[in-house]
C-alpha cells in the first residue's frame, strides 16, 4: 500500500515535508519519539498484551513545525508498517474540529472499504476498526483539536502506531507522553533562513544570523516569513530585520511580529488578496478561487499565489493542478485582517464571486461530458477559455483533485446563511458532475452529505419543493442501505412537504416510496393502501405509464401476501396499461409476472400460455435477456407439466442468450421477493428542485 492522504479538513502540507528529505533539526525529539515506539506500555508492563495501538503525541503551537516533524518521523520509520501511513486532518483551517464521521469515512474508502452513506459515526468508527485489525498502519493524525477525536479512530491492534499532533496534551487518552516542540536549534534554524533568504547574506553576516533566530525563538513558521521579507529585498541587510523586530517590543508572539512586517511590506493589491484567501474553504486555494475573491485575471492570480509561497506565506501542495493551502498558524492572523480592513458587504461579494466562478466550473466540468448535443456545444464556446475543459478526462481529473475544496464550499455556502441561492447552485451542479464523472453509486457518500446540506437551507427558506426532492434523495440512500424505517420517516415527511409545496410530482413519489418501504418491512396492506393512493393521483394526471407501473406493485405486494387473485387482477391492469402505451418491453415483463403469479396460483396452462405470448413480446423489443428468462420460465413450466424433452429445448435455447447467467428457473425474471417494477430512484439521486433554469 502506498502513503495516502485523508482530506477531511484539508491538505496537509510542510515546507519541509516539501522538500523531500531534507528535514532540519529536531533530532533529540525524532530520537525521543523513535524510542516510545519501542517502549514497553503499562499494560505490557503489568504482564497484559496492550489492546490498542501506541500513540505518539506531538504537541506545540502552529507554526512550531509539529506536522513536518510528524512527517518526518513517519518516513522514518515508515518501512516498519508493510500497510503504509493513512494521513487525516482533525481540524478544519479555522479550528473546528472535523466530524468523527467524516474522517472515518475517508480513512475507510481510503482502505478500499464499504462506507454505507449517512451511516452513523460509531458505526464507521467500527467498521475503520474491523478493517485494520489485520493491518500493520501508521496513521498520522494532524491538527487534533480534542481528545475524542483521536479516542475515536484507534486501531485495536499493537500492531499499529498513531502519531497525533496537536497544540496541547491529549487528556484521556493513556499512556501518552506528548513531545513538546519549542524552537528549532540554532544551526538548523540558521539554515531554515538561509534557504529562503539565500545563502549569500547568511554566510557574511552569520551573528546577525543567529540574532535573528533568536529574535524569532527558533519557531520554524516565523523564520520561513524572515526568510522571504529578506528575499524580496536583496539589499536589506539580515540585521536591520532583526532590529525591526525588536524595535516592535514583546508584543504577541514571534510569528505575530514577523508576519505583521511582511504584511504591511505587501502591495495593497497583494495584501488584499492573502487575507482574502482566509475565505478559501478548507484553506485550499486554487488560481480560480484566488481569482474570484480578489477579482483579477486568472493569471495574475496565480503569478501573485507563487509570490506568495516564496515569501513563506502560502505553501504549494503537490499536484498535478496549481494548488495552495494557507497556513494554519497564519489562518486567524488573515481572518483578523479581513474583519478590520474589509466591509462585510466587500466579503460577501466576494465570497459570492467564489461561489459563482466555481458553479461556472462545475457547470463546464459537466457539460464537456454532452457535446453531443449543438445547444451545449454553445454553450461552452460562450464561457471564457480559462473555465472550459479540454476533454472530459481533464474535467474529471479536475473534479477528483478539487473534491474536498468542493464539498467545503458546499458546507461553507449553507454555514453562511445569506448566499443560498448561490449555494443552491453550486450543490445542484455538483451533485450533477459527481453523477456524471463519478456515478451516482461510487458518490452515494458525498451525495448522501450535499442532500442533507439541501435539507438545512430549504428547511431555513421554507422551499418545501426542495424540502421534498431532498427528503426523497435522503430517502432512497437510507432504503438502499438497510435502514428502512428511517426512509419511511423521511417519505413521510417528504409527503408533507410535497403536499405543502403543491407539487405532485413529490407526493406522488413520496407516496409510492412509503409503499415500497412498507412493503420492505413486511406490511402488506399498508404497502397496497399507499400504492394504491399513488395509483389514483397517476389516474387522475392520467400519467399512464407511472399508472401501468403502480398496477404491478400493487399485485407485488399482493404476491408477497399470497393473495394471488388480486395479484392477477392488478397484473392484467398493468399489461392493459402497456398494450396501450405501446410499450413491448414493459409490456413483455407485465406478463412476464402475471404468467409466475398464474404458476404460484397453481395454473400451469394459463402460465405456459402467458409465457409463449411474452417470449413473442420479449423477441418484437429485442429483449434477449427477458427472452432468454422467459425460456428459463417456459421449461420449468413444461417440467410441471409433464413434458421433459421440450422443456430441454427452451433450456438449451435460454443457455445460448443467457450464457452464464443461468441459474436454473428462478433465472426468469425477478424472484417473488423482488419487485420487478419499483421505479428506478438511483436517476433521481441528483435531484435538486427549484433551482435556477440556465442550471
């Protein structure tokens, strides 16, 4: 198994990390920590095989260098755990703490493990512990914000290692030593400076050096802003910084007075823009999103992004598409600067050119998949070059790469409350291009969490045809997972809102889907009840084939009942109802059924009959698998009947269309505990209501 990296609360990212091997200093902490691996626990010392896996603990302040002396530390000692390291953010960039679920659930996919959608969080918890029981992994955990968190997510094997980092002791969790970080020594720190100030003005002036990192204490984070306020001004000398500095007092801590010096050396311009990246969600920035906030050309954007990562301000992630991550320890310093120096109406501007530009991407990331079409075609000419994909490879790699920005701009947008037209929008045509690039299956969790932020903004705005379509959405992925009573609620409630947004459509799913999940729990009367008032509304809009449809799971459920009379009886009304239509292949399955009713009720001729006449359908709507069921079906029937050798042929016949999809005669079709006419939900998983008509 390869490194992976979990993105729950965004990308982790080190300068160090960065550079490959070339780590600085920390070696009496790396040989501290290397050494508590090894160190015999208090339940091996008590003469008890240890239950759980070690935990190390790094602690210290952001900007102390703890995640890339965690990285380093798993490189280390990497080799030890043939099932590779497992990466996860605790954190999101402002300090909150990311859902237990969440992590759990990207640790688990990360494993190739199922990950059933809206599943609880003890249960993900659970199943992340089943499958690393037989695991050797390190899992490195950074930016923890409590204990539970990290309580949460232990393997119950000795046989892996966790390495937390977080800004203080981890209460709760036994037998932990934290290793507490203070400043790098002072020949490392010396060369931190040197590598972003150049080598040059180190080398002459090495006392100035030295008193600059004892001006910032060793912190890692402030040297790197040093580094490059020295950068940018080749004639500054290493000792007016330091005196700078001083001049400033003790007045916060170091990077405090580091970063405001390399801030106000900024351009107004320039300045703008990196405290408005504190709006990027889940500190992940892009040339696009950076773009939209500030308001200028693509290009631009990214010429400045790159400036900023010189300057120690931003640090490039390792991609295959220009990305960034702010900082954590300089998160809050850019959030305080946006709340003095940017009127609430100027941030929410730009939070909604944001939202827009990346609606737009979505919108070109999906419509590259549909050239086929003039319309759409056009549609791409007429967006601007740099939002346009170049095929639909280049959009899905776009989509996979930008995914966990995506969905905190998702979370983001309802969070804030004043732009839910804007995040209407962008879930719509995430939902859209995630069903298109990804499938609706491989996305069920991301779309699972997009319809429960739906749910919240209809549910503040009062859009009770949006309230519905998400309930149903909800609904659907709760039924396809096992937890039929909790769809039944969300139908219930789905019919309520239909009812109260007027829209028909809703309530005539929500009743049908409340029918389904009656009949999956076995209550067959409250299931034909509510077909059956799904059935009336389809009469009354005479919405034939949804008629037709509901005619055959109402005789489903009387199937399942045993009532094979009604069974027949609503099985002739549905193949009435496609002859009419002119449906053959609906019509061919209708009869199809009503010929497997006809055996169960004990008619074999009626039944051989039927069969004959849905082979002929089956063969007119060029149906070779229903044709080849129905051969399955016809020599079953024949057996019965007491004729062997053409019950042989229609085998042979079925074998030959069918080939190994033989099972032998429960092969025809769907078995009576299916019902072979519920409609298909998975084509209205990505259904989002009321949204805006050019989406």
């Amino acid at each position: 198994m390869t490194d992976q990296v979990v993105d729950t609360g965004g990308v982790q990212v080190s300068a160090q990390a960065s550079e490959g091997n070339q780590f600085l200093g920390r070696t009496r902490e790396l040989k501290e920590l290397r050494a508590d691996i090894a160190r015999a626990g208090l339940d091996t010392l008590s003469g008890r095989k240890s239950p759980r896996a070690r935990v190390l603990l790094i602690a210290g302040r952001p900007g102390s260098g703890r995640t890339a002396l965690a990285e380093e530390l798993a490189r280390q000692v990497a080799d030890r755990y043939a099932d590779g390291v497992l990466r996860a953010r605790l954190s999101e960039p402002d300090g909150t703490p990311v859902p237990v679920e969440r992590t759990a659930r990207e640790l688990l996919t990360a494993l190739d493990r199922p990950t059933p959608p809206g599943a609880a969080a003890d249960d993900l918890t659970a199943a992340l512990r089943k499958a690393l029981a037989d695991r050797r992994v390190l899992l490195l955990l950074d930016d923890a914000a409590e204990a539970e968190q990290v309580d949460a997510l232990l393997p119950d094997t000795p046989e892996c290692l966790v390495v937390a980092v977080s800004g203080g002791p981890l209460t709760g969790i036994s037998d932990v030593r934290p290793c507490t970080l203070g400043g790098l020594d002072t020949k490392s720190a010396v060369e931190l400076l040197s590598r972003y100030a150049g080598s040059v003005r180190i080398t002459v002036d090495p006392r100035s050096a030295e008193g600059l990192v004892e001006v910032c204490q060793g912190q890692p984070a402030a040297l790197m802003l040093a580094g490059g306020w020295l950068a940018a001004r080749p004639k500054a000398a290493v000792s007016d910084l330091a005196k700078q500095l001083r001049a400033e007092g003790d007045e916060g801590t170091p990077l405090d007075r580091v970063f405001r010096l390399a801030y106000a050396s900024l351009s107004v311009p320039a300045a703008r823009m990196l405290r408005l990246l504190s709006l990027a969600p889940g500190g992940l920035v892009d040339p696009h999103t950076a773009s939209a906030l500030a308001g200028s050309s693509v290009d631009s954007a990214r010429t400045t992004l790159d400036n900023f990562v010189a300057l120690g301000m931003l640090h490039a992630v390792d991609s295959p598409l220009p990305q960034y991550v702010v900082p954590g320890c300089l998160h809050a310093h850019l959030k305080a600067r946006t709340e003095t120096q940017d009127r609430p109406a100027e941030l929410q501007l730009a939070r909604a050119r944001m939202l827009e530009r990346t609606v737009r991407l979505l919108q070109s990331c999906r419509a590259i998949t549909e050239t086929d079409s003039p319309e759409t075609r056009q549609k791409l000419l007429d967006m601007p070059q740099a939002l346009r994909f170049p095929n639909p490879r280049a959009a899905a790699d776009w989509l996979s790469i930008r995914r966990p920005a995506l969905l905190a701009s998702a979370r983001a947008a309802v969070a804030d409350g004043e732009l839910d037209t804007l995040a209407r929008r962008l879930m719509s045509q995430l939902v859209r291009a995630m069903v298109v690039h990804v499938g609706t299956q491989a996305a069920a969790g991301d779309l699972y969490d997009i319809h429960g932020l739906v749910l919240d903004v209809a549910e503040r705005r009062n859009l009770h045809r949006e309230k519905a379509a998400a309930l149903l959405n909800l609904g659907d992925v709760d039924a396809r997972t096992g937890r039929t009573k909790a769809a039944l609620a969300r139908y219930r409630a789905a019919l309520d809102a239909g009812r109260e947004g007027n829209d028909p459509y809703a309530t005539g799913r929500a009743m049908e889907s409340v029918g389904g999940a009656h009949l999956e729990l076995g209550d067959y009367d409250r299931a034909t009840d509510w077909f059956g008032r799904a059935l009336a509304q389809r009469l009354a809009r005479d919405e034939r084939a949804d008629a037709a449809r509901l005619y055959g799971r109402i005789a489903t459920a009387h199937t399942y009942a045993g009532a094979y009379g009604e069974a027949l009886r609503n099985w002739r009304a549905a193949v009435a109802g496609y002859r009419k239509l002119g449906d053959v292949a609906g019509h061919a399955r209708a009869l199809s059924e009503l010929a497997r009713v006809q055996e169960y009720a004990g008619r074999p001729e009626e039944s051989l009959r039927t069969c004959q006449e849905a082979v002929e359908l089956a063969r007119r709507a060029e149906d070779t698998r229903l044709q080849g069921a129905l051969y399955l079906r016809l020599a079953d029937t024949l057996e019965h009947l007491g004729d062997p050798a053409a019950a042989q042929l229609h085998r042979g016949a079925a074998e030959r269309m069918l080939g190994e999809e033989v099972q032998g005669p429960d092969a025809a079709g769907p078995a009576p505990e299916q019902d072979a006419f519920e409609p298909e939900h998975d084509a209205n998983a990505c259904e989002i209501r009321s949204t805006s008509a050019e989406d």
